[in-house]
C-alpha cells in the first residue's frame, strides 16, 4: 500500500514539473478568453487522479481549441475543480505569440484576470 502512495506522489510531482516548464515564460503572452467546450472528464487510473478540460478560444477570428490536464493528490479537491469549469464555463487562457495553436490555463490568471461576478 505504501509504495502505491509513494508512486501516486512520483506521478503527481513529474505532471506538475512539465507543466512548470510548460508556463515557463507563458506570463508575457496575450491572454484570451475561452469557453468550456465539453464536460470536464477526471481519471484515477495508474498515478494521480487528474482532470481534462477542454476549452476553445479565438484569436484574430480564428477558432482554437486546447486541453488543459490538472493533476491531483486527492480526488477530493478534484471534484471542486470539475464543478469549477462545467460547459459553458468561462477562462481565461494564455495564446503563444506567433503560435495562436498553443495555449495554457494558469491557474494564477483565473483569479487575477477573471471578471468579478457583480452581486445584487
């Protein structure tokens, strides 16, 4: 059982080190807003629990779409995720200059570029 826990943990810290080097730099990039296109999609299976989002955006017109994988240590913060960004749910999404292809969901952007919702 322990090893189970240690590779969990192994699988856990490699996704999120490719998506460190992956938003290496993405700070500077234009941001768009892109929409929730399909239901998010979670698997448990070998390795940490994580979560897909599918998402579009456009840029100059043009229509993109992209896939943002969120790894887990406990499927419990992972169920919050999937309520956070059903269909039709708004983000915010980084586009690569010169490359409107390549896009990245930061998580810090979801909360300093997201609009407020107004209350009452």
């Amino acid at each position: 059982m322990g090893g189970l826990v240690v590779d969990i943990y192994i699988v856990y810290v490699f996704k999120a080190i490719v998506h460190w080097l992956r938003a290496r730099g993405s700070e500077k990039w234009p941001i768009a807003d892109a929409t929730v296109t399909a239901p998010p999609t979670s698997s448990h299976g070998y390795g940490c629990p994580r979560v897909e989002i599918v998402y579009s955006y456009r840029v100059e017109g043009e229509l993109y779409t992209g896939i943002h994988e969120e790894p887990f240590l406990s499927s419990g913060s992972l169920t919050d995720y999937v309520e956070r960004f059903g269909v039709g749910s708004s983000l915010v999404v980084r586009v690569k200059p010169g490359e409107p292809e390549a896009s990245i969901v930061r998580e810090d952007d979801q909360v300093a570029l997201a609009p407020t919702p107004v209350s009452g």
